[in-house]
C-alpha cells in the first residue's frame, strides 16, 4: 500500500531529523534556549554506532536495529536490520538521497529541494508558540550523560515528545514521541555510540552498477491549491475551520490504489501534523463498469498491490491510532486523519462540507 509505504518512509527520515539534524552548540540555559539551539545548528559531526528504533502506531508498527554513519557536512548512512538480515539502506546528503536493499537491483533517487532559514524559523516559531519545552533532568544513554528535554503542548489532547542530549557532544542520543493519550509512538535510541571514527567517502556513494529511478517530483512537491486542483481535475477544498495552532504545511498530490490522483492538505502545529485527502466521489477506474471494479480490487488483494479503492477496502482507512473521519459531499469524498479531539475532527469536517 502506498500510503502505507510513504508513512513508514516519513518515520524513518523523522529517525534521521532528530539523530542527525537536532542537536545543539550550548547546554546552558532553559529547555527552550537549548531547542531553539538544537533547532538552528546544522549536524556537523563525524560518529558511528547502532540504534533501535521502532514505531508502535497502528498500522505502521515496526523495529529494526540501525547501523549509523555520519560525517560531516551533513553526510548519512542509515542500514536497518530485521535480525541478523542487512534489509534497507538509506544515503543522504545535502541535497540528495537514495533509497536500496542489498536484494533488489533499484536503487530510488530523489534530489532534496534546498530549506531556506526563513523557512527553518517559521518551523521554530511555530512549534515555540504551540508548545513549552521543560528541562526534567539528566540520565544515561549508551554510556553517556545526557539531559532530558520535555516538548508538551499548550494546548490540551495534542501528542508530546522526549529527547535525550549528549552533554558533551550535542548529539541526540534518545528521542520518544507520544500521542495525545500518552501512549509511546515513536522511539529512537542510540546502543552503542563512538564519536570521530575513520569514515571513507565510499560509504556515502550510492551502488555502482545498479539501475537508478528517479523518485517523481510530484510525489515530494508541495503546489498552491490552485495549481494542484487542475492537477487533480477538482477544485480542491479548504477547511473554513483549523484546530487552534495548526496551519498550511503543503498541498500535494497523491494517488490512491488504483492509481487515480488526489489531494493531500498537511496542516502543522509545530510538531502534529493532520492530513485531509479529497477526491472525486465515484472512481474513475473502479466505476467504470462493475465487473472491472470488482475484478481489479479482488487482483489487488491477492496480489498485495494496494489497488484498493472501493469505500470499504481503502487503504486511508485502515485501523488506526488516529481518529478517522470519511464521508462524501457533492462529488467529492473526504478523508481526514489527525491525532486530534473528536470535537475538532467534527468542526473540521463540518468545516469542508459548502
């Protein structure tokens, strides 16, 4: 399932954000002197180690054990285990990425757009003005003594999140996330970690001698809504009513099971994020003629394709931590998933529906 596929792939480049971007120049100071630090330095250090990392959120549970390798500037490799199996490979660097497992013969590209500081500090305020950050003490990670940093937002029924940062060298070693019920989503933590190693260029070249697919633009791009409602053949709908705090992260395209394009508005808070899917009521494939529609969801279920489109099979509403509200309006259909109250989940709705 795509969706499914791009949600795991944003966890695990949150893995990579908050081990390798987030860390801080200073200790001193209050909890948001030391974020706001964390949050203006770029991850300028040379280490290896391993992680754990895991996601406990229905239905993207996973854990894999991570090899890191960093290198400054900005120079990552991430390998993720499922046991003693070498499973996934990802490289970035400042402006490009790739993607590969050792037992496919692809290897995914996709070139990084450049992030502006002014873009970097409306990231900052916004998370500073919708959440307090707290010093709660110090522990030990992986050997080392760290402090801990508490991220809760001012605003009640929102997830919050944890980071533990190496006093000596800056680097987050321990990050958690929680939901709005407290519940653990996220967890990050370094096992072993040694800074300054020996590190060769070559590890953060991609394979030679493999194919390379570019990873589509459209697929990474945010557009204005104007331009993404040709794209997508609607006028794409914007919600009269937003829970306090959140605004427009990016409007993007997505393509549901059987392929047919749709809107996908990201809203923000600083550190939650709610997403609202819009597409044409009837599919344009799956309608066509009964016969086909059924034929082509009962070949996307025994093939494990994710061409599910049909309103009981879709993969947006699978069972989930978040709350999930589906309903039709006009010729359009609605999907909204956020971890937020079901008081604003129904405002919201209410809020797209003309």
């Amino acid at each position: 399932m795509k969706f499914r596929k791009q949600k795991i792939a944003g966890f695990l480049l949150i893995t990579l954000i908050f081990l390798f971007l987030l860390h801080t120049e200073a200790k001193g100071g209050e909890g948001e002197e030391i974020l706001k630090k964390t949050l203006e330095t770029e991850g300028m250090i040379n280490l290896s180690g391993s992680c754990y990392t895991a996601s406990f959120m229905k239905p993207y549970e996973f854990s894999n054990n991570v090899r890191v390798f960093w290198k400054k500037p900005n120079r990552i490799r991430m390998e993720y285990f499922a046991g003693d199996t070498l499973r996934m490979i990802f490289i970035t660097t400042k402006d490009k990425s790739w993607q590969f497992s050792p037992a496919d013969n692809i290897v995914f590209f996709k070139e990084l757009s450049p992030q502006t500081k002014e873009v970097e500090k409306r990231k900052q305020d916004l998370l500073l003005s919708n959440y307090d950050v707290k010093i709660t003490g110090r522990e030990s990670i992986a050997g080392r003594d760290a402090i801990v940093i508490k991220v809760g937002c001012k605003y009640p029924s929102r997830p919050s999140k944890k980071i533990w940062i190496d006093d000596k060298t800056d680097v987050i070693l321990k990050s958690e996330q929680y939901n709005s019920n407290g519940d653990l989503m996220l967890l990050t933590y370094f096992k072993r970690v040694n800074y300054n190693p020996f590190l060769d260029d070559i590890h953060f070249r991609p394979p030679q001698g493999r194919i390379i697919r570019l990873v589509s633009e459209n697929e990474t791009k945010s557009f204005s809504p104007e331009d993404l409602s040709k794209m997508v053949g609607f006028k794409v709908v914007l919600p009269s009513f937003l829970p306090e705090g959140y605004t427009l992260e990016g409007c993007y395209l997505y393509r549901c099971g059987c392929g047919v394009d749709m809107a996908h508005l990201r809203y923000f808070d600083g550190l939650n994020s709610i997403s609202i899917f819009q597409g044409k009521k009837d599919c344009p494939i799956c309608s066509e003629d009964q016969r086909r529609g059924f034929f082509r969801r009962r070949m996307g279920m025994m093939g494990r394709r994710g061409m599910r489109c049909a309103p009981r099979e879709c993969e947006l509403l699978e069972q989930r931590q978040e709350r999930v509200s589906a309903f039709t309006d006009r010729d359009l259909r609605f999907v909204i998933i956020g971890d937020i109250s079901e008081k604003e989940l129904n405002k919201l709705a209410q809020g797209l529906r003309k």
